[in-house]
C-alpha cells in the first residue's frame, strides 16, 4: 500500500491513491456484499461504472447487482483504447495510447454509488482506472483529479467546487434543432409548458442526493441551468457526470432529448459548464474578502487560462462558443460579478466561466487546480480587476479562437503538462489534434451539428 499522509478530511483521505492489492480487495469485496441488501431492497439490478475520456464522453460497463463485489475487488475490464477516442467514437493513434493491447479494471468508487431515480432498476458509481495488478493508471482523469486535490492538502488547502449545468431540451424525431418549449428567456412560460419534466428533474436529483442550489430557464431556445451546493472537486466532478446523465435520463422519459453541447446552434447562445471554486485554509474561505492567497491561486489560473483552454473548452465546438457578447467570457481577464470576463468573481468563490461541458470535468478541477497552485508558489500577481465589458475596451487579450492555438499553448504549458505528466498531457494534445484533422474542411454549422447530442 502507498504510504499516505493524514489530511483530517474524510473525502481528502479517500484521494489516496490506492495500490488496490489483495487486503483492498478484501475490504472492497467485504463492503460491496454489505451493499447488496440494501439495493436489493431498493429494485436495483444493475450498476453502471463510469469513466469520462478525454473528449468529454461518459463511458460505461456496467455489471448485474450480484456481480458488484466482484468488480468492486477485482475491477471490470476496460480497453486503453477509449483514451484516443474522439467524441464522434472514431478512434486515432496516438504517441502513448491506441491499438488493440493492454486491460484496464474499472473499479467503482462505493462511496459515490448512487441510485439512479431517473433510471428505475440502475445504480451507478463513478470508477477509477487501475492496472489489472491494482496500480493506479497515471493516465485516469478521475485519479488525476485526486492527485491534484491531495496536492492541495499538502499544502494544507482544501477546495469546495461546483459545476453549473446548462442544455437545451429539444424534440425527438430529428437530428435537426427543434427547441421543445417555445417560452421566453428566463421565462416562467417554458417552466410551465415543461412543467412535470422540471418536477421530474428536480425530484430525481433530491433522491440522488444531489444539493441543487438553483434552477432556471437560460436565455438560449429551450435551455436550462442547474447550479449545485459546492463539494470536494472530485466529488463535485462525480455530480457534474451524475446531474448530466440524470437530465439525460429524465429528459428522454418526458419523449425529449438534451444537447449540452457549447453550440446547439451556430450564431446562437451556447450552453456553458462554468467551474465555481473556493479555497480554504484553516476552515477559512480565502476569497471571503478575496485575501492574498486566493488572489494568487486566481493570477495562476488567468496565467495558465489559454493553455486550460485545451481542458475546459476542449472540441471544435468550444470555439464557436467562445465569442463575445455571450456571455461566454471569451477575455483573459477577472472582474468582480463581471460575466464577460473568463474569472469572475462571485462574492465568495472564483467562477471560470469559459469552460463548457465537453470538457471532462475531472480534467478540469486537476488543471485548475494546478494552475492556481503554481499562482501560489510564484507569487504571481493579479492585474487590475475589469468592472466595464472588454469587448468594450479594445485591448483586452481574447482566450484561443480556435483549438489549435489552445492545444498548442497547453503544449508549451510546462506547469500543466507536469501536472498531467508526459503521457496524459500528449495524449490529451493527440484526441484535440485528431479532431481538428477529422474535421478540418467542416463548416461552422457542420461542427455545431456532429456535436449537438453527443456529449
Ligand atoms: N450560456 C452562457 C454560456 O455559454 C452563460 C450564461 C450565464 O452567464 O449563465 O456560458
Ligand atoms: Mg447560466
């Protein structure tokens, strides 16, 4: 077993990143059967372990109840090959993934194993990818993640973080757009004429366990938005896949279909996947006040911005989102409650409201994260905050306004490509870069349609 330190956090010590051997197997296998009963008793039948690769799709396999201890010891098996999978499912060779060699085991974090309420008979939890001898793969996202929470713990600082979820609902029957309700922006119409579908929603992610803080229709045809309580960035990843696929779910049963994709519709407003994020030492928010610390860690992220750009609005897609007069924040720049700047300061959190939800969200809080401590370690400095629209002042540096230039910042990024290591790093660069190339004579329009409902 790696020797771990004592961070005084339950969910913190969960990030150790476990060698799973025999004595974790053991334990593994003892808790799963524990579990059984229980969700017997609740109807469920099967439990789906999900991963999301590096393009942003949530993939699964999932096993029958009885068969949960087994993967919870042993993993279930999992090609390297969904790392170099485009979103589209076509799949590229990259320099450290690809080929028909070589098992993963998914093993199922227990602590997160939810119910679904949208999908009667499903349970579902969130897996880390382990070599079949039970070392944790260096290139699993969600693992990622926790390497860079515990790097924050070290330090002796913890986060709280949160996703917004944004998408439109549209009718079935079409892989054109059709928005599902015709009510206005933010209008109480479009809850009334999709009435039982939001109680729906709503009380499915009540049963999950999901905190919801706030709910509204958003300015796009037929969007949404749902903010929920902040939580451990990990933790606050697993949600951001969980309330997706539960909107999914629900959204399907009322015979509609969700995009969460950054464009439903070129020329229109897109839907976001902006990262709230709070920092603490000592149970002291840093950013209650915006002290010194987090002014820090937030000039480490706005250095490392168009580099994160890779992880946070990582498709083709993104960057027909990233455009002003959106309120997509497409400037490298913060301002307090300033929503066209790329860092917004909320009262008590920092939000990035660039990034949007092709992103995988465990990339995303292990990139910022990392950013935001290299801020800390540097003692970088904030420039003045922005209190005007940029578009406004003429001068203000846009984020990339297109992949390539993302990805070839994030390649130049040493801080993150450290933080990833070699192997994730390049093979993040090698899907971004396959994309472009499948995709390179496609017009705006064209990329807005082969995403819409892949994400
Ligand atoms: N839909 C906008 C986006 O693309 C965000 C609107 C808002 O500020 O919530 O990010
Ligand atoms: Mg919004």
């Amino acid at each position: 077993m790696v020797d771990q330190p004592e961070f005084g956090d339950e969910r913190q010590n969960a990030h150790t990143l476990r060698i799973v051997d025999s004595a974790e197997r053991d334990q593994r296998f003892e808790r799963a059967t524990e579990l059984f009963d229980g969700l017997h008793a609740r109807n469920v039948s099967v439990v789906a372990l999900t991963w999301v690769d590096n393009s942003g799709i949530t993939r699964t396999k999932s096993v029958p109840l009885r068969r949960l201890a087994h993967a919870a010891a042993h993993g279930v098996g999992a090609s390297p090959v969904f790392d170099v999978f485009l979103f589209d499912d076509w799949i590229i060779q990259g320099r450290f993934a690809g080929g028909p060699v070589g098992d993963l085991r998914l093993h199922p974090d227990l602590d997160r194993l939810t119910v679904l309420a949208g999908q009667p008979g499903w349970a579902w939890a969130p897996a880390d990818r382990h070599f079949q001898s039970g070392v944790p793969y260096p290139m699993d996202q969600r693992l990622q993640a926790r390497k860079a929470v515990r790097t924050l713990a070290e330090q002796g600082l913890t986060a709280r973080a949160g996703f917004e979820i944004e998408w439109c609902v549209g009718k079935t029957g079409t892989e054109d757009w059709v928005p599902a309700t015709s009510g206005s922006a933010y209008g109480h119409a479009r809850q009334v004429e999709l009435s039982d579908y939001c109680v729906d929603l709503l009380n499915a992610l009540d049963q999950q366990d999901v905190e919801v803080l706030q709910f509204h229709p958003e300015y796009a045809p037929g969007q949404f938005e749902i903010s929920t309580t902040p939580e451990d960035p990990v933790a606050a990843a697993d949600t951001a896949v969980l309330v997706k696929e539960t909107v999914r779910a629900v959204t399907i049963r009322h015979g509609l279909r969700p995009s969460f994709s950054p464009k439903v519709v070129n020329g229109g407003v897109g839907n976001g996947g902006h990262l709230h994020l709070s920092l603490w030492r000592d149970g002291t928010n840093l950013f209650d006040g915006f002290q010194d610390e987090a002014r820090r860690f937030s000039a480490g992220v706005l250095t490392h911005l168009r580099a994160l750009c890779a992880i946070g609005c990582p498709s083709l897609a993104s960057y027909l989102r990233l455009v002003p007069n959106t309120w997509a924040a497409p400037f490298v720049a913060w301002g307090e409650e300033n929503r066209e700047t790329a860092l917004r300061l909320v009262r008590d959190n920092l939000e990035i409201k660039c990034f949007d939800l092709t992103a995988n969200p465990y990339l995303v809080v292990a990139g910022v994260i990392a950013a935001g401590l290299d801020g800390i370690a540097t003692g970088a400095g904030l420039p003045e905050g922005l209190n005007v629209d940029p578009a406004l002042l003429g001068d203000v540096q846009r984020l990339p306004t297109s992949l390539k230039e993302a990805v070839d910042e994030f390649e130049e990024d040493a801080v993150l490509t450290e933080a990833f290591g070699r192997e994730l790093a390049g093979t993040i660069a090698d899907v971004r870069r396959g994309e472009m190339e499948r995709y390179k004579d496609a017009s705006p329009q064209g990329i807005a349609n082969i995403t819409r409902w892949r994400h």
